[in-house]
C-alpha cells in the first residue's frame, strides 16, 4: 500500500540528454579519455549496484550498515534532527537505520531524499512510505554537481533542524577540487549547527579493494560496462559492448580506485546524437569512475576548511569504511 499523497516528488528540470551529450562530447576528447560516473545509474545500472552490494568482496556497504546499526541512536541524540536530507539516496536501504533512530528518539518529521536515478528513487519512496506512515517525504530527481555543486543543490528544500547524510563512499566519485566545491556547497546549503554525516572509505588492503571494484563474478564488470549501453540507448552510439575489458586500479599517488573500460581492439565508434567519432586503438582505456580512499585525518581536515568542525567519528573493526558527524560552524568575520 503506498500513500502517494504524501510523496512530494520533484524532477529537477535538466536536459538529460543535453548533458549526456555535453559529458560525453568533452570526456571522450580529452586524454585521458573519460565519463563521469552518474551516468552508470539508469534502472538497469541502479540495480546492478544494488546488487554489487551484496557481492561477498564489496565490504563498503555491509561495513557501513554495521556501523550506523551501532551509532544511529547515538546519532539521534547528537542531532536532534527533525529533517533527514540524503544526497545519493539510491534504495534508501541503509537509511531506514537512521530514519528508525530518530524516530525513536522522537525529533525526525521529514525526509527528504536526493538521487540522479528516478527509478531507484520512486521505488524507494514507496518503500519508505509503506514503512513510516507519518514521516514527510520529498523526492528530488537531480544532479547535485550540477554548476560546481551550487546549482545542483538548489533544487533540494531546506527545512529547520537539518541532518544531510552522504553515505556508502560516494564522496570518493569526486577529485580533490570537486570535494572542496561539494563540501562548499553543503556548507551554504546548511545553518550554523546543523550536521553532515558522511559515509567514507578508508585506505584498506590493496587486494581488498581491488576485489571490491573487480568482483570474482562480474558484477562490477557489468556495472561498468553498463554505460556503454546508455551511451547505445541514448545517443545512439554502436559502442560494441562486448569488446570491452572492466579493469580496477589502485592509484597510489591519487589514492582511489580507477575503474575503466579497455578496448580489446582497435576500434571506431559513432556517438550519433554527440556527433562524435571515436577512434580507440587496441588497448586503449576510458575512465569511468574514480573511488577515492582516505586518510581520516586528511579527510576530516578538508571539513574543517569548508566550514565544518568534527562532532565525533566511527570506524569499523578493520579500519575500511568510517562515518565522520560534523557541524557546520558560523561563517568567520
Ligand atoms: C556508489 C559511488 C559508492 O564507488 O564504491 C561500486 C560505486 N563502483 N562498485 C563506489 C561502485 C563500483 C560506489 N559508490
């Protein structure tokens, strides 16, 4: 049974296949030749994430759920929220952790949820909706980097008493410029002592987590591949999909997973609705994601340079993924 009267659904008006062909036409020019990650989500893309996440070698989304398990009451009593915002939301899943906890502690009334990907979204409000009859719900379909992250988060309500999470290791499809945008960004779109909850991936085993991006059944390879039938569907390219190879690095220097789709031959494509023709020789390479591991000490010192002071911080047992709370603090004179 869903209540769909209380569901406020917002499209965010993008020109999805403008910007599709605008990504496509300045990445794939460009050396090193690349796409950025949000187009992996279309209904097939969203759930072959979901179901990367319950790959046995894709540790960030159990440790995570593990962790807001232990902390979200905890949370609850920190915050006092009264609004949940959640950027990324995908299927809410890990959500509910929260979403339960400040219900319980009886301050939560709305929740306000964020993805690119309007399958996902819907399905996730209407999972939500049956399950908490008397929370406030909004759904906004959009690109949060739209404008360097001012434009993107616009669109999103702001409501008293905010708590915005950024779960699952999102945070790591950023460079380090776009993270300094981003955090500037939600630090605007927040009042002095409202929080930010961030899910991160830490610097783990090497052959851990290039497991977790190169999974022994081929999910991930999937998922990756997967943008090329976007590209196919939307633009009409004739990317042959199948002559591509999911390659998962782990940059050293950059400190993040590189994940690419390498051409087992010497190629030419046509991106139709691009007009763009693409000449790959064998071997060559597309980036199409970056997943950036951190530091914590590094990570929760770009906070505190955008505006926002620690609160407190979990870590798993194995030291791979952390959630870090923090407060926005009063802009300085
Ligand atoms: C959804 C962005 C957090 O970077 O780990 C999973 C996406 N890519 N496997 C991540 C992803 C390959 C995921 N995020």
């Amino acid at each position: 049974m869903t209540k769909p009267h209380r569901i406020d659904m917002h499209v965010d008006p993008i020109n999805r296949e403008e910007s599709l062909i605008s990504d496509v036409q300045q990445g794939l020019s460009q050396r090193p030749r690349s796409l950025p990650p949000k187009w992996f989500y279309d209904a097939a893309g969203s759930e072959l994430f979901e179901a990367i996440t319950r790959l046995p070698e894709y540790y960030p989304t159990r440790t995570e759920r593990a962790l807001l398990r232990e902390c979200a009451s905890e949370i609850a009593s920190l915050t006092h929220a009264e609004t949940l915002v959640e950027l990324g939301s995908g299927s809410s899943e890990k959500t509910q952790l929260l979403i339960d906890a400040l219900l319980a502690a009886g301050t939560l009334t709305t929740y306000v949820a964020q993805d690119v990907s309007e399958s996902a979204l819907l399905g996730a409000m209407n999972d939500i909706a049956d399950r908490y009859p008397t929370l406030d719900l909004h759904g906004v379909v959009s690109d949060f980097s739209a404008g360097d992250f001012r434009d993107g988060l616009r669109s999103l309500p702001h409501y008293p008493d905010s708590l915005l999470a950024f779960l699952g290791g999102t945070i790591g499809n950023l460079v380090p410029e776009e993270r300094a945008h981003f955090f500037a960004a939600v630090r605007q779109k927040l009042k002095p002592g409202e929080h930010l909850l961030v899910g991160v991936g830490l610097i783990a085993e090497e052959t851990d987590m290039i497991a977790a991006y190169d999974d022994a059944e081929g999910v991930t390879a999937r998922f990756n591949r997967n943008v090329l039938d976007v590209l196919n569907r939307e633009l009409g390219a004739d990317f042959p999909v199948d002559k591509f190879r999911h390659v998962a690095v782990w940059d050293r220097a950059n400190s993040w997973i590189e994940m690419r789709l390498r051409a087992v031959e010497a190629m030419t494509v046509e991106v139709k609705r691009a007009e763009l023709s693409l000449h790959l020789a064998e071997g060559e390479e597309i980036r199409t994601e970056i997943s950036a591991k951190f530091d914590l000490g590094s990570f929760l010192a770009e906070l505190e340079v955008a505006g926002f002071s620690r609160v407190t911080d979990w870590r798993d047992p194995m030291n791979r993924f952390a959630l870090i709370l923090v407060n926005a603090v009063p802009a300085s004179i």
